[in-house]
C-alpha cells in the first residue's frame, strides 16, 4: 500500500488526461476563489493603503539590504517554522498540518503529471512521501480540531460545533482521511474514492468562503510589520518605554505616582496561564 501509485493504477479506468486537468481546475479554483476574497474583503487595498499610511509616520529609511534579510526572516520564522505561535502545541499542530498539506499536495501532482501510468514505474519514495504527509495532515489537524482550537479548549464550546469558517479544517481533514481508507482498501474507484474527490473539490473550491486565502496574506503582513518595526512608524503606535528611564518618568510623571521609581516588569500576563474559565 505505502509503494504503490494508485493514482497509476487508476488510469485504467479513468484517463490520465482527466486526472491532470482536474488538477490544473482545482488551482485555477484557487486562483479565482483568492481573487474574489480580495476584491470582497478588500484585503489587498486596505494592506497598500496601510503600509503607504506607514511610511508617512517613519523615522528612517530601510535600504534593499535590509529588505532582503527582513524577508529571510519572514521565510525562516513566519513561514517554514511557524514561529509566531508561542504555544508549542500550537505550533507543532500547525506544523504538521502545513507541512504535511504541502506533502501530500505536491507528491500527488508528481504521481498524477510525472507517473501518470503504470507503464512507467513511480519510485517508491513518493506514494511513502505521499502516504506520510496524508499522515502528518490528520494527525496535526484532528489535535487542533479536537483540543486546541480556542472556541473549544478555552471557551467550552463542544468540538461539533461548526461554523463557515471551519470549511476549509474540515474540507482539508476529510481530503487527508478518506485519501487514506482509499489507499488501505487498495485504491480503484469506489466510495471512499468518490468521498475523496468530493472533499478536495470543496477543499479548493470553497476558498472563498473558508479561510484558505487569508494564508496567501500571512507572509506578506508579517513583512509589513516587520518593515515598520525597522523603520520606527509602527504602525502609529506609541514607541516602547522603559518605564525606569527619568526621562521617561519625567515624561509621564504618573509612572512614578502609581508604580514608583522602579516599576516592576509586569510581562505578557496574557500568557500567565492557559484558558480554563468557562
């Protein structure tokens, strides 16, 4: 099971031709479905407008240089290593989620454009690949669905709850589940086959309505913040104070009213304790 190519193996069935444009329709899905959620919610206009808004308020200039490496650190952070979760285990689900999306997405492209046939034989890394990152999908997304998302381990909401926004978790969990039981029942087309199919359609076909797109933003507004960190507009809020600084106390003198000489580091309370209040 692990070895083998069912997409090949179907090809006697169903024409290999068929199976690749349905592909190249699924991205073009995609495609429209992330333009309209930019043009509806008007993500892109209000991302130029503010950082055009921010440049008025910068202190300084940031060179290309600096750009660069702003951006290497989006990559590296934001992007390939999910750093902007401080919780671990929300940082480890949605890593395995997405890496294990990119996987499982990537090596079926493989196998359906570069193996499409039996007659030419797929090495036995990718359907492993493909199998691992099915894997890694549902485990990640099935933790986060079940015990980390915040309406259910902080607020006591049940875990069957649904609303438009779990569209895309739920589309993406059922593609990776029944893509799985159709290669344990030993591929061909039958029902898990057709369940399969069905739940990547609406995986990709309801971008617009789920939260698929907003991910093609992530990257791009974290630059952003990043940008106006470096060139002290951010984003028009107020600089940091330490808050021991005379100057600082001379500034704001109910500082040393309230919280005296040497106030104490308060923290990210926030983050004192998980959620349990409900």
């Amino acid at each position: 099971m692990l070895l083998t190519n069912h997409f090949a193996e179907l090809s006697a069935v169903i024409s290999p031709s068929i199976m690749q444009g349905y592909i190249i329709l699924m991205v073009l899905l995609v495609m429209g479905g992330t333009i309209l959620d930019m043009i509806h919610k008007k993500s892109a206009q209000y991302f130029f407008e503010n950082a055009k808004k921010a440049q008025k308020s910068a202190t300084r200039s940031v060179g290309g240089g600096e750009k660069v490496a702003i951006a290497t650190a989006v990559l590296v952070n934001e992007v390939l290593t999910s750093g902007e979760f401080s919780n671990p285990r929300r940082r480890l689900s949605h890593l395995l989620t997405m890496w294990g999306t990119i996987i499982f997405i990537v090596t079926t492209v493989i196998m359906i454009f570069a193996y499409p046939t039996t007659a030419t034989p797929t090495p036995a890394i990718v359907p492993q690949l493909w199998h691992l990152g099915a894997l890694m999908l549902a485990v990640g997304g099935y933790w986060f669905w079940f015990a980390i998302r915040v309406d259910v381990s902080a607020e006591g909401l049940p875990w069957f709850r649904f609303e438009r926004a779990d569209l895309f978790i739920l589309s993406l969990l059922a593609t990776s589940t029944f893509a799985l039981i159709w290669s344990y029942m030993g591929g061909g087309v039958n029902v898990y086959f057709v369940l399969f199919i069905l739940s990547s359609t609406v995986l990709f076909g309801g971008v617009y309505f789920s939260k698929f797109a907003h991910m093609f933003f992530k990257p791009a507004a974290a630059f952003q913040k990043r940008v106006t960190v470096a060139d002290g507009s951010r984003e028009g809020l107020p600089p940091d104070y330490d808050l021991t600084d005379p100057e600082v106390q001379r500034k704001f003198p109910d500082i040393p009213t309230y919280m005296g000489k040497n106030p104490p580091n308060m923290g990210l309370c926030i983050k004192a304790e998980r959620a349990k209040h409900y």
